[in-house]
C-alpha cells in the first residue's frame, strides 16, 4: 500500500485554511479530509482540483487510491470536468432554437444535460476478510445511478470455480440472496442494510439510500475461497434528480 507523501500532508493543512469552491469530500485513511473537486481517474490516481486561487485559477492534486477511505460527490449539481486524460462520458448542451418573432416568447427548451458518469476499479475478493465485504470507497447518495461491470474467476473451494454470474446449481443454503446463484457478485449500500443488490456480470440501478457501496460474493461459507473478481464502478457525477 503506498503511503502519502510529505507533500500530502501539507496540501492538506493548507485545504482546511481554505473555503473550498466545491464540495466533493476526499476522506483519507490517516484522518485527513480535502474538499475539492474529483476531475478523474488514471493509473490508480484521483485527480482532484482544488481551491479558488487567484483570478479564478486552481491547483490540482494526485491522491492515490490506496491512500482513500472513502469519497462522497457534491450534492449541488457540479459535474466531472471532461479531458483526454479522464475516464468520464459527457454530452454537450445542444443550443436553444431561435425564435422568428419576438411574439409568442417561447419557452427556453434546451434539453438537459446528459448525466456524467465517474470511473472507479475495484479487485473485490471472494474469502471472508473484513467479513466478506470489500469497501469500495464511493459514498453514494440517494437517487444517484451506478453501473457496474465485472469480470474474472474466481475459487469458491469445494463449490469450484465461479465467475461473477455465479454458479447457479450450487447447493448453498446459507448465500445471503437466496434466489440469486451462488458465488455471484452482490452489493449493499451501507453498513447496517440487508437490501442487497445482485449484480452479476453486469447492473446498473439507483441508490435507494444513502451510504457507502460494498462489493461482495454471494456465498455462505467463505472461508476456503481464493482469488478476486475485476469491477469497474460508473458513478453518476454532481446532484441526483
């Protein structure tokens, strides 16, 4: 796990000195908070801009995401910022249409923007550390919509192998959806929820509450279990509707 380095620590004491622009929350593992705006996501590193700075420029930082306990998205609406180097998707705003005549005075009918969706990757274990569950470090709110995607193989032990569909004969009488095959990838959005969703290979939905997402494998026992499976999280940005 890489540690944060001197200059983290700095930039740190120096966010809290400043009233932030944006509101995205970065909470980090050693206690420290940024207040910032999450811009993207590369070779396992947050890009983060911060402060208001002089005639309107700011700074940006690298945090990587080993460092993160956990970050939550503003609720104001600000949307992931777009370049070349950031895993997002974003539609432009297409123009209002012009009227002939200042009467009738038409109503603006701009459509509304497409969401934008924040690209996070997560290695989600199948054995029974922290419990079974792997913190995926996204704070999600209620109404936002995720989609994610995973991948890979995993051992469930005398079960055998799995990929993240499950094995749908498997007897298991003890997997916490009991409809849903075993070994197949589940989440759950808080610590205290028994909600969970199956995901599978692929999912996407809305947050029904608020809480940190957590990434599991639906199984009874897993302590004979080894390996991993590969998930990629798409987040929608800024203010759920």
């Amino acid at each position: 796990m890489k540690t944060l380095r001197p200059s983290m620590f700095a930039l740190a004491l120096i966010l809290a000195l400043v009233v932030p622009t944006f509101a995205d929350t970065i909470k980090l593992k050693d206690g420290s908070v940024i207040h910032g705006q999450v811009i993207g996501f590369k070779d396992g590193q947050f890009t983060i801009l911060i402060g208001a700075g002089a005639k309107g420029r700011r700074g940006r930082t690298l945090v990587y995401v080993e460092d993160i306990d956990s970050i939550e998205f503003d609720s104001s609406g600000a949307n992931v910022a777009g370049n070349s180097d950031i895993n997002t998707s974003e539609s432009a705003n297409p123009p209002s249409r012009p009227t002939a005549t200042p009467e009738p005075v038409e109503t603006n009918t701009q459509a509304a923007p497409a969401p934008t969706f924040f690209t996070i990757k997560v290695s989600v274990r199948a054995d029974n550390t922290n419990n079974g569950w792997t913190n995926s470090g996204l704070v999600v709110r209620r109404g936002q919509r995720l989609r994610i995607t995973s991948s890979g193989r995993v051992d469930l032990g005398r079960r055998g192998f799995s990929t993240p569909t499950g094995v749908p004969m498997a007897n298991d009488n003890e997997r916490l959806m009991r409809t849903e095959p075993t070994g197949g990838l589940i989440g759950v959005i808080g610590d205290d929820n028994d909600d969970f969703v199956f995901i599978g290979a692929k999912h996407e939905f809305v947050a029904q509450r608020d809480g940190v997402l957590f990434l599991g494998v639906n199984e009874g026992d897993l302590t004979d279990n080894r390996g991993s499976y590969d998930v990629v999280i798409e987040a929608e940005a800024g203010s759920p509707r």
